[in-house]
C-alpha cells in the first residue's frame, strides 16, 4: 500500500526482514501506535531494581513508553507500580526521581493515596458548611490510581498495563533465562548510580544496536583493542522462539592481531593503558563468558562486560529521541575492591563511555539519515538473510528476528 | 540620606587584598585550563592535575543519593592520559565546538598547601546544523595544590544539575 499523504509504502517490503523500511523510524502515526500496541500492551517493561525501593514508603518514578508511573514498596513490604496521573484532573503529582513518603498527595486539590495507589482522601468531600461537597454516591473505592500488574524476578521489577500479559518466564522464555538468571542470580542488588542520556534518535535503533555484533568490532576501537569484544572470538547469538528477546555473549581475548583484525582498520594493536586499573576484570560469573548484552523486548538492556553491570532501560521521548536511563549496580557480596572495580570500569559504558559514546554519537547519525530518507531501506544481510541462532559474531540476524517479529506486532 | 563612609565596613585592606589576589590567580588558572579544553588541546589537560588525583563528573541525582557513579571517574594522572588518548585516537564523534564558562569562584579554604575552592560551570555545545545549545549547568568542587606560581587540582568534582545528558560527553568539563 501507498499511503497518499506521504508518497511511502505503509507496509513491509515483500523481501522480508533482510529489508528495513527507514520510515518506521521518524513517523509519527506509527510512533503513536507502537506506544499502544506494544508500551501499553501484553509486554513486560522493566520500571527498576527492587534495591531502589529498599524501605516501606521508598518510591521510584519512572516510564513505560511515554507514561509517567511510580514504583513503591508498600507496608506489606510489596511492591506496587500505579500511574502517575491524579485521578482527580489528571495531575503528574510526583516529581521526584526518588524518595520516602507515607503517603502521595496531589499538590493541586490534595487528593491523598496509600502506597499501593488506594485513594485515600479528598478534601472537602462532604462539604464546608452544609455547601457544596462530592455527591453522595461518591466512592474512593472507585477512584484510585490505575494499578499495573507487577513481576519480579531476583530483584528486577517489571511490570505491564495489560492483564493479558503472559507469566513473566514465560514471556522471557527457555532461551533468555539462564543469561538474565546469571547476573540476576538472587543475591541482593547495591545501587552505585545512574545516568541519563538523551539520544535523538528512534528508540528501535537502540535496540538494533545491541543486537548488532557486526558493528562491534569495527566502530568501538577501545573495544578491540583491547579485546573486550571482537568478531575472531567465540560469539554466541541467541534469540527466543520469538525473536523479539536476543543475548549476545562472548568471551575476552588477547590484544593480538589475527586474521581477522585485518578488516579492523581502526585497531590499535600497540594501545597500552597509563593506568591500568580501568581495565582489571576479574571472573565473577561461572563459565568462560565475559561479556553479554541481552536485550529484552520492549524496553531493557541487561549489560555484563567484564565487571560492570547495569541496566539500561529505554524511554521513547517522540519517534525522533529516547531517554536511556542506565542503573548500575554491584551485590550485596561485593568487597571495597570489586565496589571501586565496578566504577573505574563504568568509564567504558554510559553518556561519556570509552566504548558507549561511540553508539549514542553514531545513532544521532544514523537518525538524522533515516528520517530524511523515509522511502527508502536499509540492507541488512550481514550473515545471511536468515533469523537462526548463530555461533559467531559476523551476523545480523538478530536484527532481522527483531524486525520479523515487529513487523507481526505492529501488522505492517 | 545616609552618608556613612563604606570603608568602615570593610575588613582591612592587607586581608582582603590578599583574598582578591589569590582569587584573581586560581580565575586566571582556571582560564588556562578552559583554554585548554576549548582549544582542543586534550593533551595538556592532565598536566592540570596532580599524578596522585581525582577527578570526575556526577549528577546531582548521584551526588544527592550519596552515589559515587560519574560519567568519568579518572583517580590518577595516568587514567586522565588514557581519557585524553581515548577522545583524541579511539572515539567516534561528531564535529562540535564546545566553550566551558567558569563563573562565582569563591574560595572556601586557604591553607598554605590546599585550597578548596568552588564555582559554577555552564557547558554551551554547537555542532553543525544545530543553534548552539546549554549542554550542562552545574558547580564545581575542587582541591587545588599551589605549585611555585601556579597551581593543580588534587581533586575536581564537576556535579550537573540536569541529570540528563544531550547524548554524549566527550570533552571533560
């Protein structure tokens, strides 16, 4: 199909998901659906860590999709996620990022909810003086914050608008458990910090990022340099019956050069570090992996390379930008050495990291591209044209399982 | 109307001449290190630091939940070479102009060794197609040595007030 206002085709080029329409990455209508069909659908998105709200009365705010929600631990030590929205006139009442209250109140008309969302209170509601007053059929039972469903699994919260959702584990599936499981593994999670970052691009290019171990060993020279990450080491690429789920897990090599290496123009093979420390990883996980990135459909990246671990959760802000707010965090276990370990390293990742800064400032490129070009595709055949399992790096068939699998959602 | 003489109020001429010369110095340190940074002369800004320091860049977020997490955390000279390395030879990014605008530097202590001095930063970006926008606001806390006529910083913490950042820091603050 046309569609006659914008001179484009509104559906997915017959050649499959080896193709990708640019103009599912700047169009508005499509944008607005996305929010509904997946944000606010049967998904699971990740709205934070339970260590964020250590206490009862500790509240986290957050989103999913566009819409403002909080994350609090309530007087049965539960945790509950509810909208943001005063169900009075529609106030976004909480501001903070963070905090401890008894209670939530609407700074407007001072509407008062418990910490599971229950309204608890409306001033003025039998009147002043025999004037004025709610109506008598008026209940608070009937006016508390929309409630959304809420799973946990070892210490990450997740949670959804949709009571169709499927059980959580279900939703992650056989495949992706053992990976979020290994850094999820049960022990207590310590919060070191956040950061927040603006990205002015489509929040799927994110995604394909992630999934993309093609660009890995050609864009990130701190990354092969330093054989963090490199297409000439084992590499396992594994998706979900879905496709909409992926992990990429791969193991540190040496700074050697190799067959391989010699397509990496940009590697420094002689690169040695003044300061050593930044990179001191010790094994922590068991098994030979040392780094993997799993993403999780429709907002989370899970992020293990070496010793820093966060995650980074995606918040689309209009079809042109996204916020990605990353949480880093260690365990309970941790000593004072792994603790330091975990921040010198968090130098690779985030707004300023040596290997992350590199993604952020080509996805600007990459949006600013795309939306001028809205009737055109890409090409992604890196690998074969397939969406299989592999066990190396030089593919992109986990974009391609992504896209078949967006593609069904979003029926395009 | 009042006609009171000013300098009755004023603390003696020796002290407060001191305090405005020491001042006057660390401004006009703190004009090189922007000159450095503004210039692009990313080699030279570890040699503003002492080899047995600190540096990084927190939001206000971290600083105020007592989290050290920064978006650069650099706990030697050293480590700042393999930052300044790291934007000149392995990072991609962007064509930008970055100017740093150091203002309302007031020193807090004045030992004969350390001084803790703090001020405001405010950080505009210009990259091309783009109008020249606000890219970070925030205080600066810092330890400076006093060395023969100059000085370095032992520690400089630069904490932003947005939280969010516009997509990535690559030149330090």
């Amino acid at each position: 199909m046309l569609d006659p206002l914008h001179n484009r085709a509104t559906n997915w080029p017959t050649d499959g998901p080896s193709r990708v329409p640019l103009w599912i990455y700047s169009d508005p209508d499509l944008y607005a659906r996305e929010l509904d069909v997946i944000f606010y659908g049967p998904t699971w998105s990740y709205v934070g860590l339970a260590s964020e709200v250590p206490e009862r009365g500790s509240f986290k705010r957050t989103f999913i999709g566009e819409r403002p929600v909080i994350m609090t631990r309530d007087e049965d030590g539960k945790i509950n996620v509810f909208v943001n929205r005063c169900a009075h006139r529609g106030i976004e009442f909480c501001r903070e990022h963070h905090g401890k209250v008894n209670e939530f109140v609407c700074p407007y008309h001072q509407w008062t909810y418990d910490l599971k969302g229950n309204l608890l209170g409306v001033p003025f509601r039998r009147g002043v003086r025999g004037q004025g007053g709610m109506p008598g059929d008026f209940k608070n039972s009937e006016h508390g914050l929309p409630k959304l469903q809420v799973a946990e699994r070892n210490g990450a919260v997740f949670a959804t608008f949709d009571e169709r959702t499927q059980p959580l584990a279900e939703y992650f599936g056989d495949e992706m458990l053992p990976y979020f499981d290994r850094v999820f593994d049960g022990r207590r999670l310590v919060i070191l910090g956040y950061s927040r970052q603006l990205i002015p691009s489509n929040w799927k290019l994110m995604f394909e990022n992630i999934k993309d171990p093609y660009h890995a060993s050609l864009l990130h020279v701190f990354l092969v340099s330093f054989g963090l990450f490199r297409v000439d080491q084992p590499v396992k690429g594994i998706m979900d019956s879905t496709g909409r789920h992926s992990v990429y897990a791969s193991m540190r090599g040496e700074q050697k050069s190799t067959d391989a290496t010699r397509d990496m123009r940009n590697m420094l093979s002689d690169l040695k570090l003044n300061d050593a420390r930044i990179l001191d990883p010790v094994r922590e996980f068991p098994g030979d992996v040392t780094v993997a990135m799993q993403t999780l459909w429709p907002n989370l990246i899970v992020q293990q390379q070496s010793n820093t671990l966060a995650t980074r959760q995606i918040i689309p802000r209009g079809p042109g930008q996204h916020e990605l707010v990353w949480t880093y965090f260690g365990y309970e276990t941790d000593d004072e050495a792994m603790r330091v370990r975990r921040l010198r390293q968090a130098n690779l990742m985030g707004p300023s990291g040596f290997v992350s800064m590199d993604d952020s400032e080509v996805l600007q490129f990459n949006q600013d591209g795309v939306k001028r070009y809205p009737a055109d595709q890409g090409v992604i055949e890196m690998g074969g044209r397939d969406t299989e399992n592999t066990d190396h790096g030089v593919t992109e068939s986990a974009i391609r399982a992504f896209y078949k699998y967006y593609a069904q959602v979003m029926e395009l | 109307m009042s006609t009171s003489s000013p300098t009755q109020t004023l603390p003696s001429a020796d002290r407060r001449d001191d305090s405005v010369l020491l001042r006057a110095r660390i401004d006009a340190w703190l004009a090189d290190y922007v000159d450095c940074l503004d210039g692009k002369r990313i080699d030279d800004w570890p040699d503003f630091f002492n080899e047995e320091c600190f540096y990084t860049i927190v939001p206000k977020e971290n600083d105020q939940l007592g989290l050290e997490l920064g978006l650069i955390r650099c706990e030697s000279r050293a480590m700042l070479k393999d930052r300044a390395y790291a934007i000149k030879k392995t990072a991609m990014y962007g064509p930008r102009d970055i100017r740093h605008f150091f203002t309302g530097l007031v020193v807090r202590e004045a030992a004969p060794d350390l001084i803790r001095a703090e001020s405001n930063f405010l950080v505009v970006e210009t990259q091309n197609d783009m109008l020249p926008r606000v890219f970070a606001v925030g205080r600066s806390y810092d330890e400076i040595t006093p060395v023969g006529d100059s000085f370095r910083f032992k520690t400089r913490r630069c904490v932003y007030t947005s939280n969010l950042i516009p997509n990535t820091l690559i030149i330090p603050i």
